[in-house]
C-alpha cells in the first residue's frame, strides 16, 4: 500500500495547531509527529508533499447539500459528479446531501433514487439526510430502521413550502418523537409556510412580483417564529433539534434561548447569510433572482449577529445549503412572478474560502474555521473522527491550504455547473493548494486529478454531540 508523508505545514484541527509531519497509509492517517523530529525523519513514504508556508486541514464536511434536486418545476444543475468535483476544488471531501421521500411513497424509494443518482459519480466521498415529505406510521418505523442501519441517522422536515415538503406541527411532532426513541437528529426548516404564502399572494395581487419581495414576503418574524415553535415541538417530544440555514438574528436568539436553558438544539448557518445581505434582491434587470434562496437574505445588520452565534457556539455548523440554479433559463422561469423562481444558491465550491476570508478579517480563529467546516458538521452527522478531523485512523481527507495565496470568485473559473457566481468578483485570500480524498490526491496546484466513482458511499453514526 503506498504511503504518503505531508511535510513542513502547520497541521490545524479544531483542536490545536501543530507543526507536524502527517503521515498517510493507503486511505488513512496513521501517524502525526513534530516537522524534524526523529520520528517523523524515519517516515518513508513513496510520495512527499511539501506544505512549507501551508496549512494542512481535514477537508472540509458540507453537510447541506442539493445536488439535482427537483425543485420548482426544474432541478438543481448541478448533478452528483459536477457537485462533488466542484466541492473538492474548493476544499471539501464530504458531502451529506438530501434524498427527498416522494409523496405518498417511502423514504427507502427517496434513497433508492438518490442512491442512483451519486453512485459511480461522485468525485468524493458522501452520505445522505432524508427528507420525510410525508409522515405516516410506515415511514416512521422506516427511520427506525434507517437510523440503526446508518443509511440515514437525520430527518428534514420542512415547515415551510405547503404543498411541497410541508408537515403540520402534529406531523413534525411525531417525528421528533420517534427521533426521542430512536436517536436520529430532526433537521427543520424553520420559516411559517402558510403565513408566508399568504404574504406571497397578498404581493403578487398588488402587483409585487419582482424578485426583492421574496425576502419581503419571507419575514423574519416568520422565521424566529417557526424556530421558536420548533423548539418547543422538541421540547414536548424530548427531541434534539438541528435547525438549517439560520438567517435572521431573532431566530439565533431563539436558539441560543433553548441552549441556554440546556436543551440539545443545535444551528447552522450559511456563507449566503455571512456574506451576502437583502440588497442583493433588488438587483436590476431581474438579476436579484440569482439571490432567492429560503431562508431570505436578511439586512446586513443581521451578519454580524450569526458571526457573534458562531463565536460563542450558539451556531455550530457552517453548511452551503448548495442549491444551484442557473439564471439563464432556471431562475427565469420566476420572471413576473417571483414566487416561481427556484429557491437557491451555489456556495459548496466557495464555502472554506469565504470561512478562510473570516480569519483573516478577524471574525473567527483558524481553529475555529476548521471546526464550523469540517469538525461540528462531522461530529454532528455520526462521522467523526473519521472525517472533520486529522489523527491516527481518521481518513485520510486532507487539504493543503494555501493561506498567501488570494483569488477573485467568478463564474468564470468556478467549477460549479451554473452560469453564475453569488460572490462574483468577492476578492478572497487563502487557497487550495492540494486535496487528498482517502489518501489520493484528487487536486494539486489547479490540476484535477479526480474520478467520477472515486467517492464512496457513507454510513453515519447518530449525533455525536448527545
Ligand atoms: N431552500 C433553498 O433555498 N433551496 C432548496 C430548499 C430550501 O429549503
Ligand atoms: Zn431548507
Ligand atoms: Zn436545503
């Protein structure tokens, strides 16, 4: 089996930041000693990558993402192989995507399509999350089983989309009581849908049809108001909870209220909502359609609250929700109605980056940017320390990052499979020098060397963090 060393860079995990040498045999880190020591001098390896000037991560965990999804009467464009590629471009080696439960179907024909869709195409390795669309008794002994097999150890339920992906609080309700009993984690998307579809109907019959009335109509009182309600519907059931893309800061005050009071509710939030603010929806000639995600963008103000939750860990994970939908044709199709275009942006290739830019704007230390990106999405998912981490038996998903090194990112030399950037021209410093996933090096110095089928299939362990 061959046997890799990285020499010379600092080695950072959430943990500690060490000079060390790592050394790699076939998938897997089996040793880390001090650069020069003995020790690490007696390592032979086939192959040496210098990181001098580097850091060395754990690749970066994505645990939010929506490679071709259906949604809004197309798909996301980018598939499992372009997605996973474009995410190790940009630093990330895991993703865990949605396989979405057809109504009236099962949660096991979700996974069978989804199963199909990334097997043999992706170029790193990934897990799934299922979305439970419809919650009768079937499914419910489905994520029974699910959870024990570690197919799927989380469940998303949506309080928003009615018609779509809605479930009732009784719905929801019993699924967070069979996530009591069986130790899943219940992910929910947090925003009243039957409020906001009323706000949605109300513009449109005033002739508000622009893309800037989609974060009008999302308010955030609806989404502080569905998280609170999510809270308490965990609470009754005795659930932990996950809410997804946080965007308002009313809505962290929520959660930082249940975890003060020491329930196990978790956050993420997104580099949409850490970078980008509500002013992007009123971009001319209908370009604000390229920001209509769900939650909204909110006004700026609201940034520096979700910095402050990352920092104090009231917000643990930094997820893409990676979306994409191209403007030209996709997001067009909202054109005169805005509630028709399709929800959601591209981020998995540019998330490490922009979190990179946060250290070195002082928002964040670089241990902490290791642990919202690759650590807290590991550990919350049942993955670590195989993934989100760098130590003996962890895989070995390693990136060598560049922290000199500044880009611009554009559509122009992105990777994702969409015709435009949501950070175009965002200057960043800091860059992927080199990936390895399970021991290969699938990217060096802007050579990709990956395969489509190279990346496997995850089983997951329940939330690390109860
Ligand atoms: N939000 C999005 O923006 N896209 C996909 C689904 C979601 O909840
Ligand atoms: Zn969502
Ligand atoms: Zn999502």
């Amino acid at each position: 089996m061959s046997r890799t060393r990285i020499s010379n860079g600092l080695v950072v995990t959430a943990a500690d930041e060490l000079r060390a040498d790592v050394l790699i045999d076939g998938q897997t880190v089996v040793a880390l000693a001090a650069t020069g020591s003995a020790v690490a001098d007696s390592w032979q390896a086939d192959t040496v990558i210098d990181a001098t000037g580097c850091y060395v991560i754990p690749g970066g965990v994505d645990a939010h993402t929506h490679m071709e999804l259906p949604f809004g009467g197309t798909a996301a464009s980018d598939t499992f192989e372009t997605g996973t590629r474009a995410a190790a471009w940009g630093g990330t080696t895991t993703i865990v995507d949605f396989a979405v439960q057809p109504r009236g179907g099962s949660l096991r024909a979700g996974l069978d399509a989804w199963h199909a869709k990334a097997e043999g195409n992706c170029a790193i390795d990934y897990g799934f999350h299922t979305i439970v669309s419809d919650v009768t008794e079937p499914v419910l002994k489905e994520m029974d089983q699910l959870t024990d097999s570690g197919e799927s150890t989380s469940f998303k339920l949506f309080m928003a989309y009615p018609g779509v992906f809605y479930s009732d609080d009784g719905r929801i309700l019993r699924a967070m009581q069979r996530a009591a009993d069986n130790r899943a984690l219940v992910m929910v998307h947090a925003e009243n849908g039957i409020a906001i579809d009323v706000l949605v109907e109300q513009a449109l019959a005033a002739g508000r049809s622009d893309p800037r009335y989609h974060g009008e109509v999302r308010r955030e009182l609806l989404e502080a108001e569905a998280v609170h309600r999510a809270v308490k519907l965990a609470q009754v059931a005795g659930s932990p909870l996950y809410v997804v893309h946080v965007s308002a800061g009313s809505a962290l005050a929520e959660i930082a209220t249940a975890r003060d009071q020491g329930l196990p509710v978790f956050g993420e939030t997104c580099p949409q909502y850490l970078f980008l603010d509500v002013d992007k929806l009123a971009e001319p000639d209908f370009e604000g359609a390229k920001y209509v995600c769900s939650t909204p963008l909110r006004p700026r103000e609201h940034q520096a609250e979700l910095w402050k939750g990352l920092r104090t860990d009231d917000l643990q994970v930094v997820s893409t929700d990676h979306c994409p939908f191209c403007f030209v044709g996709q997001k067009e199709l909202g054109r005169g109605d805005f509630s028709k275009i399709p929800n959601g942006l591209p981020g998995v290739e540019d998330r490490m980056d922009l979190l990179h830019q946060a250290v070195l704007d002082g928002r964040i230390s670089r241990r902490r940017w290791v642990e919202i990106a690759c650590a807290a999405p590991a550990r919350m998912f049942g993955l670590y320390p195989r993934k989100g981490t760098i130590a003996p038996g962890s895989d070995a998903d390693l990136v060598v990052y560049d922290p000199a090194a500044a880009h611009t990112l554009s559509a122009a030399t992105h990777h994702m499979n969409v015709d435009y950037s949501a950070y175009e021209g965002t200057r960043v410093g800091g860059g992927v020098r080199t990936v390895l996933s399970r021991g290969a090096v699938v990217l060096d110095r802007g050579r990709w060397l990956g395969r489509a089928g190279h990346g496997r299939f995850l089983r997951r362990d329940t939330c690390q963090y109860l």
